[in-house]
C-alpha cells in the first residue's frame, strides 16, 4: 500500500465530498476514453466493410 495522506476536512474526518467528487471525475473521464475508443471502433469496421466491397462506377454513355 502507498504512503498516500488522506485528505481531511476542517473537522479532522475523512474528506468524503472531495473523494465522491475525484471519483465522479475520474469515472467521467474513463468513460469518455472508451466511448471514443468505441466510436473509432465502430468507424474503423464501417470503413472495411465500405471498402471491401466495390462501388458501382457511373457510365458516361446514356
């Protein structure tokens, strides 16, 4: 285990609002690493599932 100070409040108990709002902060930004790393996904198998298949070319003849 680390040798980490515990953030206090003005009373000398556990700060619990500070580590409720760390912690709301940090879940914040995880999930929006994996949704951006979900979106990339989704992209990337549209991009392959586009590319994989061979568009149609327009005639210039009618």
């Amino acid at each position: 285990m680390s040798n980490q100070t515990i953030k206090l409040n003005e009373h000398g108990n556990i700060d619990i609002d500070y580590y409720t709002r760390l912690a709301s902060q940090q879940r914040s930004e995880y999930i929006a690493l994996k949704a951006a790393a979900l979106t990339a996904k989704v992209k990337s198998l549209f991009r392959k599932s586009f590319l994989a298949e061979k568009l149609p070319t327009l005639s210039a003849s009618h």
